[in-house]
C-alpha cells in the first residue's frame, strides 16, 4: 500500500541563488500528488518538505540527490514521518 508520507529533505552545497527551489517546485508538480514547500536557510541549505504518496516523495529525493538539480548538491539529510497537512499545492518560501 502506498501511504502518504512527510518527507522533510535539507539540501546543502551550492542550492541558494540558482533558482534551486523553484526547478524543486517544478519537479514536484511534475511529479504530481506532492504538496508542501521549497525554503531557502539563513545557513545556505534548502529545506523541502512533501508531503503525499510515499513512491512520489521518494522520486522527489531521488532527484534532489540527482545531478539534474541546479547549482552543486554536495549532500541531502532526510527524515520521514507522518503527513500533517495543511498544504495547498508546493510553493516556494
């Protein structure tokens, strides 16, 4: 069964200024069955949270780790958990 999901992605290395968060949103909406956001840190990382089917939030982090994003992913950390909802689509912060 393939239950919704909360992955919560933080994405470091060169991501903040090369449009990294909207191609993210992109992607997700590419994706389909995905909301949440895309938030640039204060600390130069880049947070996504999505939230949906758990295949789905497993390409969305297949691609973050990809060499298909923009600027230079030098590492993602991830933790999963459980939908909280709330979100109405996947923008950008």
């Amino acid at each position: 069964m393939n239950k919704d999901v909360r992955l919560t992605a933080w994405v470091r290395g060169r991501v903040q200024g090369v449009g990294f968060r909207w191609f993210t949103r992109a992607n997700a909406l590419e994706i389909g069955g995905i909301a949440g956001f895309a938030l640039n840190l204060d600390d130069g990382r880049v947070q996504v949270v999505a939230e949906g089917p758990r295949e789905n939030c497993h390409r969305l982090l297949e691609w973050l780790r990809s060499d298909d994003t923009p600027g230079r992913v030098e590492g993602v950390t991830e933790i999963w958990g459980t939908p909280r909802g709330g979100y109405a689509g996947f923008e950008v912060r």
